[in-house]
C-alpha cells in the first residue's frame, strides 16, 4: 500500500511539473507575441529623431540641458537605435530588445533564488525547480503591474522604469554571493551604475533601503555571521556608492529643472485630498480584470511549499524561522514603506500620484509577498489538498494564459499591420507640399500593448514627433477625435 501512494504521488509529481513547464512556456509565448508585434509611441518618437539627427554622443548634450539626463537609459536607447535605417523596421530591434529584457529578468530571479537558498538552506533545489519558480515569479509580476502596456511594452518606459529593476535584481542576486569574485563585483557596480542612471524615484528608495540594511549591520557583529555578514556588507556599499554616483549624474544637469518645471505644468495643481487620490489609486488598482490572472499564476507557488515538504528541505537555522503574525506583519510593512518611498518623489516632481508605469517597484514588492504567501500555503496544507489544488489551478492557468496567447496574436498582429501600412504609406508621399496635411485612419485597438497612434491636432507634439521620426516634410493627423495613446489600458483583456 505504501508503495502504491508513493508510485501515485510520483505520478502527480510528473503531472503537475509537466503542467507548470507548459504554464511557463506559454508565458513566454504570449511574451513574445506581444513583443514581435510592439511599435514605437509618444516620446519614442522624439528620442529617436534626437538621435538620428545628433547623433550618439551630442545627443546626450541635448538631453543634459533639456531633460534629466537618465544616462543609463538613454545610452541602451541610443545603443539599439543609433545604426537603425528604416522606422518602421525597427520594430525588430524592439523586439529584440523585450526579449532580452525578459530573459534577464528570469535570469536575475534565478540567480538571485540560488543564492537564498544557499543562505537559508545550505543547498541548492534542483535546477528545473530554480528555472521553473524563475518564470513563474517573472509571469507573476508581469500580471501584478499596475498598466501592463506602459510598463512593459512602452520602449522608453521598459529602459528606465522596468530595466532597472531588473538590474537590481541581478545586483542584488550578487551581492547576496557569499563568495565573490573580482567580475561579481563588477556586476554589481555596472547593475547599480544603471538603476542609480534610470528612474529617480526608484534609486531614492533603494538608497534609503541600502543606508538602513548598512547600518543594521554594521551594529549586528555577531561572529556566527562574521563572513557572510562581511561579504553582504562589502557588496551593499559598492552598490549604493555606484548607484549614488549614477544618482549624483542622473539629476545635477541643468535639464531636471526644464523637467520639472514641464511636469508641474502639464500638472499644476495639487490635489488637496491626498489620502482620497491615494485610496482612489488604491482601489482603482485592485477591481481590475488582470488581478485575478495575477492570483491565478501566484496561486501555483503552493507547488513550491509542497516541494519543499516532500523534498525534505528544512530550514538549517533557527534564526530564519518566524511565526506566522510577524511574518504577514513583516510583509504588509515592507510594502507599505515601498509604496511611500516610491510614490513620496513622485508627488514632488507631479504635485500628484504620477503616472503608473513608475510604479513597477511596488508590483514588485506585491508579486514577492504574494507567491511568498502561496508557498507558506503550500508548505501548511496536506500533500493530498495541495495536489488537488495545484491540478486545478494549473489546467486554469494554462487555459488562461492560452486563450490570452491567441487572442493577443489576433488583435495586436492586426494593429501591427496597419502601423506599417501607415508608415509604408506616408514615406511613399514624395512629392506632397511641406504646407499640406495628410490625414491618416486611426490605428485600432492594440490590445495589451500600448497604442502607438497620433492625434486629430496636426500640432500636437506627438505627431510632430512623429514625422520628424519618420523623415516627413509634411504634417500629419489622425481621423480620430480624441488620442488613442493608451486606450489599451482598458481593453487589455
């Protein structure tokens, strides 16, 4: 009998990995769908003209005196785009550059679960297991994102909002190697180069974090820890050195101030009741559609604690272990001090919450707690109820992720479509007048990713962008009568 239960759990074993793998891989593939069929939009279009027309180096003159400058950033953009000749082709840089994105995020979270687990275990799960939960957490948090088009799928946005966290991830992966080597310091220092060069208010709060972790552990000298505590401590300033010099670059140029000043004008007024335009954030963030697919994909992390169970993984030191209060108490603190200290820099410099794509360091935080809350789940409940649940939540996930898969490469194949047609069309108008404007029919709907049309007012900054990206000599609009930028916000499911 007892081999009988132990030959039929190995079955559901197999069952259940071979479901995860394919919850995995369709991920990637809807990943990918998007990513072949995303364009440029909005300020893409001006950095692209920018760089085209002054080059790789001068380039960044312009954005030191005009913007802040964002240097990391805007040295990958300037990077992928500089050697482009086509507009409309590029769409094979950006999806080159996605997919690099996504393969460093699942790599980061890789190493950076090896790590932990050679801290907290003393040994390492096997490999499938690692690579699994990797994708896993990167499918998590890609559905946990406040606006999925903007954050992901907006190339400018991804640089500077997106791709640093994942540098961090990568650093951070590092500096949590106990031994380390003359090129993982390396890493760490070109990771937090970078997220210290990207987003402003992103780099404020990992520098706050990185100040307090230094200064806990310079007072908790304990011996038992001595070397790991040194190695940690080591990694933690080189990084927060790095990213504050990155820091120190990114905002003493002359072009914050122009920045600013633009932002508080497109915003003027701050909103009196900020704990409504907070609990309205809130709350607006918590009804949408994609959260139950976000729950749906987190709920698979119980796997996780039912393999640690039958794994026989145990926590090798009894500083690790915590009560279940102070745990959820821990949890619910972290994120709301990474909610203040992301958003705090945010109201300074919009005079309100600011726009969702900065808030991807949250979603972060949210996704962690989340699947870290599922695999306690799974760790407490009965193999049996945990198989069961597992079954169910993986054939749902799988059917989720497939059906968003095809219907995703209908809609966003088609926008794609009639994006090039466009742009194919108004580079064959050689011989139109520099006084005239052509009007365009209106892109349609993009699906999950954001909408990359122009407006009906020829004089918007958006459509002058965009002809001066495109090499036109004449001015162009849209059929529509209201901007299209991001209806997909609404319509991403």
């Amino acid at each position: 009998m007892m081999l009988s239960n132990i030959q039929k759990q190995s079955t559901h074993l197999k069952l259940l990995k071979i479901l995860l793998f394919s919850v995995g891989i369709v991920f990637l593939l809807l990943f990918t769908v998007l990513s072949f069929h995303n364009r440029f939009l909005s300020d893409d279009y001006q950095y692209y003209d920018i760089i085209r027309n002054q080059g790789w180096l001068k380039s960044f003159s312009y954005y030191y005196t005009h913007q802040t400058i964002r240097w990391s950033a805007l040295l990958v953009f300037n990077s992928l785009f500089f050697l482009s000749n086509s507009f409309f082709r590029d769409h094979l840089i950006i999806f080159f550059f996605h997919i690099s994105s996504m393969a460093l995020l699942v790599y980061s979270v890789f190493l950076l679960l090896t790590n932990s687990c050679r801290i907290i275990l003393q040994s390492t799960p096997p490999l499938f297991y690692r690579l699994l939960f990797s994708i896993l957490f990167a499918a998590s948090f890609y559905f946990s994102t406040i606006q999925i088009a903007e954050s992901w799928f907006w190339v400018l946005s991804g640089l500077i909002h997106m791709l640093n966290i994942v540098f961090s991830l990568l650093g951070l992966a590092f500096i949590i190697k106990i031994k380390k080597r003359t090129l993982d310091y390396a890493v760490i220092i070109a990771s937090f180069l970078y997220v210290g060069g990207a987003a402003e208010n992103y780099t404020f709060f990992l520098l706050l974090v990185f100040a307090e972790v230094l200064f806990y552990l310079r007072l908790n000298k304990k011996q038992h820890y001595g070397e790991s505590r040194k190695s940690i401590f080591k990694g933690i300033t080189i990084a927060t050195v790095s990213m504050l010099l990155s820091f120190i670059v990114n905002v003493s140029g002359p072009g914050i101030f122009a920045r600013l000043h633009e932002s508080r004008t497109l915003m003027p007024h701050a909103n009196p009741d900020k704990l409504g335009e907070l609990w309205n954030f809130t709350t607006n963030i918590f009804v949408e559609k994609k959260n139950l697919t976000f729950l749906l994909l987190s709920s698979l992390w119980i796997f996780a604690g039912m393999i640690t169970k039958i794994e026989g993984f145990r926590l090798k030191n009894e500083k690790f272990k915590i009560s279940t209060i102070k745990m959820i108490a821990g949890m619910v603190l972290c994120l709301v001090t990474v909610g203040l200290l992301v958003i705090l820099p945010l109201y300074f410099a919009f005079n309100a919450i600011g726009p969702e794509r900065a808030m991807a360091a949250v979603s972060l935080v949210v996704a962690a707690i989340i699947c870290w809350l599922f695999f306690f789940i799974g760790l407490k409940l009965p193999t049996r109820s945990a198989f069961i649940i597992m079954l169910i939540a993986s054939t749902a996930s799988l059917s989720v992720l497939s059906f968003y898969t095809v219907r995703q490469c209908r809609i966003t194949h088609y926008y794609a479509e009639c994006y090039d047609n466009r742009c194919l069309y108004l580079e064959s108008l050689k011989h139109v007048k520099p006084t005239d404007t052509i009007e365009v029919k209106g892109l349609p709907d993009s699906g999950m990713l954001p909408n990359g049309d122009i407006t009906d007012d020829p004089d918007h900054f958006i459509n002058i962008n965009f002809m001066k990206a495109l090499g036109l000599n004449f001015k162009v609009k849209s059929s529509d009568n209201y901007y299209r930028m991001f209806t997909s916000r609404k319509k991403e499911f």
